[in-house]
C-alpha cells in the first residue's frame, strides 16, 4: 500500500489527509504544534464520515484508520512515496522546511507544497533533491475542490512532475499542469483579476456588494461549475471560439484599454468596498458559514460525480 507524509496538519494538510486516506492510501501526519496534532485525527475522521453522507467516501472507518499522526517530520516521511508540506505560507519556513524534507525522505519521493503564492525555485534551488521538489497548489478546501495546480522549477525534472500528476489523478485530484513558473499560478491570478474589477464596480457605485454576488452566484458561477471560460464563450456564438471573438473583440478592446489600476486595493478604497459589504462575521460565525460552503460542495461533488457515471 502507498504512503503518504502530511507535513502541517492545519486546515489543508488535515484536508490532504482525507484525500489520500480515501484512496486508499496510508498518511502519516505530523504538525509541529502539538494542539494540531492532537485535534487532527478527529477532525479527518469527521470529514470523511460527513462526505460518506453523500456517497464520496465508501468506508470512512476504514479510511480513517490508515491515519496516523506521528511525532515527528521524519516519521511522517519516512518510507513515504509522495510528501505534501503545509506549513506556514513565508519563504523563510518553506526553505527551512524544504531542507528537512530533502534530507530526511526517500530519494525517490516527490516533495509538493501547498504554496499558494511562493513559486519553487524560491525555496529548492540549494537542495540536492531538488530536481523532485515542486508546488501542488490546492484549492480550499481541496478534499471538496478537486484542481489542484502543479507547478515545477526550473530544475523539477519532467518525470517528477509526471509522477506528480499522475499520483494527484489517480487519488482523485484534478491536476493542471502549470508549465512554467508564474506569480500567483493560474487559479490565484485569475480569482484576483475577477476581483479587482468587482472590488472597481462597487467602488466606483455601479452595483452593491450583494447583487455583484448575485451576478456570479446566480450567473457566471453556474456555468463555471460544469463549464471553464474556453467552453463557456465556445456556446456563446454559433461559430465556436473564433465565432465569439470576431463578434465582441471591439467591446474586449474598449475594456482592456481601461482597466482597473492598482489603486483599487489601496487602503481607502478597498475599505469602501468592505463598508459597503456592511458585514463583520465573528470567528466563530466564519467557522459556521464554512460547514455551510462545506456542505453545499459536497452536494455538488456529488451531483457532478453522478452526472460523469451517466455519460461514461
């Protein structure tokens, strides 16, 4: 049986815990606060039983019980074929941490980090390993939001990063391959892009905060569930993707040549947008809308999960 290492057992590492267990595989989590240790296996065993409910998991139980948390970073690699680190999102820990792992897995194991916005070569260029070293950015929560976005240095070695993708495939993950590094990756640069302009059009007194959301959740979110841009614009004109561009290229032009500025996340008027939003939710009020987002994921997981099987 494969072996996963789990390296921070905060929220995401929980997360890559409940995935690899429910493939089957063996995960060893180590987290250096002990109070994250000592929640973690609780808190993995309730979210594979809460997906169980909607048919995502098959034996929660049983997964459950191929965690284990260790108390230390070399028992958690030890053996393991794929390591997952993460740990705090600064370069200084990442380098720090990156160094620990290469010295102490197998030779032959893949290195990934969950980095949200820390390119690789940043924190591997000085390790001998760091030819297996690269990043797989994972969306929140990524035991429900399945892409995972994998990213290599300079110096990743193709077969590394297909291993990757292959191991992130074949435990459930929908794996993109980033082919060279970018600020942000992909995910994060296109979520930004999408909020400048939102955070502008509230701003600047077009629209509320609420019917912005509306415009997404109730509109281009629909789509975007089942469908990306390129697909969505490909039933947009009878012609497909040329079709659609011939036709509303003059309007693109007119928009791109007034784009949002930086200013827009400056203090005054990010707070803008944020006064108008009108909302200051509790921790604990955060916590609780997150089960809610949880829950709703999971459905659609499910129902997508459903839809794949009828037309297979």
């Amino acid at each position: 049986m494969a072996t996963a290492g789990i390296v921070g057992a905060g929220l995401i590492g929980r997360a890559w815990a409940h995935v690899f267990a429910r493939a089957g595989w063996d995960v060893r989590v180590w987290d250096p606060v002990a109070a994250q240790r000592d929640a973690a296996i609780e808190l993995i065993a309730r979210s594979l039983h809460e997906l169980a409910r909607h048919g995502l998991v098959e034996d929660p139980t049983a997964a459950a019980k191929r965690v284990r948390i260790v108390p230390s970073l070399e028992e958690a690699v030890a053996g393991a074929e794929y390591v997952q680190e993460s740990g705090p999102e600064t370069l200084e820990a990442k380098r720090e941490i990156f160094a620990r792992l290469d010295a102490e897995a197998a030779p032959n194991a893949i290195l990934a980090s969950s980095t949200s916005a820390l390119v690789p070569s940043l924190f591997t260029e000085a390790l001998a390993g760091r030819a297996r070293c690269l990043v797989a950015h994972p969306v929140n929560p990524p035991h429900l939001v399945p892409v995972v976005e994998v990213c290599g240095a300079p110096w990743t070695s193709p077969e590394s990063k297909a291993r990757a993708l292959k191991t992130l495939r074949a435990v459930g993950q929908v794996p993109i391959d980033v082919k060279r590094e970018v600020d942000g990756f992909i995910l994060n640069r296109l979520q930004v892009a999408l909020l400048t302009e939102a955070f502008r059009l509230v701003q600047e007194g077009y629209v509320s905060p609420e019917d912005l959301d509306h415009t997404i959740a109730d509109g281009l979110g629909l789509r975007w569930s089942f469908m990306g841009p390129f697909e969505t614009i490909e039933l947009n004109a009878p012609g497909g993707v040329a079709d659609y561009c011939r036709r509303y290229t003059p309007w693109f032009r007119r928009y791109v040549a007034d784009l949002p500025a930086p200013s827009v996340w400056d203090d005054g008027q990010w707070q803008r947008a944020a006064e108008a939003w009108g909302r200051h939710p509790t921790p604990h009020e955060v916590a609780q809308k997150s089960l809610w987002r949880d829950e709703r994921l999971a459905a659609l997981a499910a129902h997508k999960r459903m839809q794949k099987r009828r037309t297979d």
